[in-house]
C-alpha cells in the first residue's frame, strides 16, 4: 500500500475515490505476496496489483460490484500455470483477496504514518468476512459479502486499539501482529473461530555500522538496493567521510554508545560493529544489546569473539543478552575480499528478519556464549 500512496493522493486531489483489493491468502507458487494491493479509481484508473496481471481486471469488477453493495468480501481466484506463464510468471497458485468498497482511512494513515525518518510500525486488523472461503483449494462462489467490519491497530509497541471481546483473543492478535511486523509480513491468522487480516506496515529497516572501513563501504551500497535506510558511526574523522561514502543516508562522526541517541538506536535497527577495535567495537556493543536491536553483530575471530564476550561477562553484560550477539559476524559464505564479507553480513540480517535459514549462525553464537560463560 505504501507505494501507491502518492497515487492515491494524486486521485484524491481529483475528488475521484477508489476501492481497493488486497491478497490475504496465498497457496502454492501465488504471483503476488499477502498485503499486495491493487486500486481501481472510479473513473477507470487503476495501479498496483495483486497477481502480476492475471487477474486484475477481474479484481477491479469486483470493485465496482462493492460499489453497487457498500459491502467488502473475499474471493478466491486460482491461477494457472498457463495464465501465470502468458504474464512472464514461472508457475501459477491460488489467491484469496479482499475486494473493499473504498481504500479504508485507518490503513492509509498507517501506510503514512510508518513512512518517514520519525514514522512508527503499525498493524491493521481486518476481521474478513465471515463467507470468505476457507483455507483449502477449489472453487468459491461467494455471496454479497458484508459490511466492512471494524478494524483494529495494533501498534509496534503492543498497544491495541479495539478489541476482539476478550482478554485472551487481544494478547494472542498483539502477540501474532507485533511478529507479523517484526518480520515485516502481511499474513492472516485465524483466532476466536474468525479469520483475521493483519497488514503489517513497519518503518523501514535501519542498519547502522560502527566503523568507516571498506566492508561498511559495500554494505552501505548493498543495504540500499535492499531499501534500508543506512548509519555510519565512527570516532575517525579521516574514516567517516563523505567522500568514502557518498550514497550513505546518514554519517556520524563520535563514539557509538554517545551518539546512540541521537541517532535514536533501537529495536528496529541491525548494527554491525566492524571497527576492529576494542575502545569502539565493544561500548557499541554493549549500547546495542542495551537498546534491543533486533540484530547485533560483530567481526573478528573465534578467538577475538571468546575473549571479548569474557570481558563483556566481566562488565556485568548479562550472558542472555551476550547470547544474541552474532560473531563471527554473517553467514559463513567461504568468501572473504570486503565485498563478500558485507554480503554474508547482510544475508545474516535478511535471515534473522525473516526466519531463514540462518540458523546455523545462530547456533554458532549460543554455542560461542556458552563456551565464554564456561
């Protein structure tokens, strides 16, 4: 939704209103993720999409069937291998989407809100209609759908505004959602006999590296193409300079764990301390697991890793939160030149935020905590 915000503010400035579709289910090889959005203007415009061009003019007549009704429903389109493959797609799936009569406020206040250097994570709640089709495969012929039911938000925090009738079912949507925008995923979760919506809409995801060396010159070039946002900290003048990082977003010169607030470091940032040395790499740290950082990585070797968590044992580090530091720093990709060092670094980050297969890594550093605490 965040990209068709200037879109729809440009339709707006017409006085043309649109409704809108989003995929809330996918199976098999689906085109489109959950949370793709398609708009269709009222006066024939259309942007987004939600499967790649196989079924879109088929969303938007819905669209226009809401328009008739007031009501929003759930429709099932199955995508063929043949249909995805006339589209440039490499095999089909099969979609559930959410046709609404208009492109609901609450969610694009979200989408507006996250954006922005000061903007903040939010979850949209839709409970979907109750004659949306169930999670298995097979056609659907759905009925004239239903209101459009109240939504509600749950913010990166945890705060919930609205509720689902009990204490129980509110926890489980804070809990379900606030994951949902850790891992910055769409997704729909079925709870208290109802299926639920959650469209995600996290700020965008910061990596700060402590330390101008040339690995923090390929990972600021790499993090961008992946749409982070990107800090380089470093007390070097000579270092921390913008003729060594042209592209960066923002570059500081100081002690980490002295300009972490200015900066505003928390637990949407990745830090990567690549200084190799002890006087910045370790109050780095130490700031970064303080604050929650959702990754925490460090270079050096398994020896430099084992002696510096004992002196980070030694200055009252608690070993539970020693053990969410990475190190050594990235995944184990056998490539070592600066370049490929900063993409095991980042394919580490992409991993933990995702749940991938990073996990040996993980594994790697427990095993590192547990040696160090023994």
């Amino acid at each position: 939704m965040k990209e068709l915000l200037d879109t729809l503010s440009g339709w707006e400035r017409d006085g043309v209103a649109a409704g809108r579709a989003v995929v809330v289910r996918t199976f098999g090889s689906a085109p489109r993720p959950e949370g793709a959005v398609l708009l269709y203007a009222k006066d024939g415009r259309i942007a987004g999409s939600v499967s790649g061009g196989c079924v879109e003019g088929a969303a938007a007549e819905e669209i226009r069937h809401a328009w008739s009704t007031g009501n929003a429903r759930v429709i099932r389109y199955g995508i063929s291998d043949e249909q995805a493959w006339d589209v440039g797609l490499a095999c089909g799936g099969t979609i559930d989407v959410l046709v609404e009569p208009v492109a609901p406020a609450v969610v694009v206040e979200a989408a507006r809100g996250s954006a922005g250097a000061n903007g903040r994570g939010v979850a949209v709640v839709t409970p979907l209609p109750a004659d949306s089709p169930p999670g298995t495969f097979g056609p659907h012929q759905p009925g004239t759908g239903e209101p459009p039911a109240a939504k509600l938000v749950v913010a990166e925090d945890g705060r919930l505004a609205g509720s689902l009738g009990s204490a129980d079912l509110d926890e489980a949507l804070v809990d379900a959602a606030t994951e949902a925008l850790r891992r910055g995923l769409s997704r729909t979760v079925e709870l208290g006999g109802r299926s639920l919506f959650i469209e995600v809409f996290p700020v965008r995801p910061r990596l700060v590296m402590v330390g101008g060396v040339e690995v923090a010159r390929s990972l600021v070039r790499l993090a961008r193409e992946l749409g982070f946002e990107t800090v380089v900290v470093d007390g070097r003048a000579s270092f921390a300079t913008p003729g060594r990082f042209p592209d960066v977003d923002r570059l500081l010169v100081g002690w980490p764990d002295e300009v972490a607030d200015e900066i505003g470091l928390g637990p949407n940032d990745a830090v990567a301390v690549l200084s190799h040395d002890v006087k910045f790499d370790e109050p780095a740290i130490v700031e970064a697991l303080r604050r929650g950082c959702r990754y925490v990585g460090a270079v050096g070797s398994r020896k430099t890793q084992a002696d510096r968590r004992e002196r980070l044992l030694a200055a009252g580090v608690a070993a539970t939160d020693l053990a969410r530091l990475r190190g050594p720093v990235g995944l184990d990709l056998g490539g070592r030149a600066p370049a490929e060092t900063a993409l095991a670094i980042l394919a580490e980050i992409v991993a933990e935020r995702y749940g991938g297969s990073g996990a040996p890594m993980r594994e790697r550093t427990l095993a590192a905590a547990g040696d160090a605490r023994a």
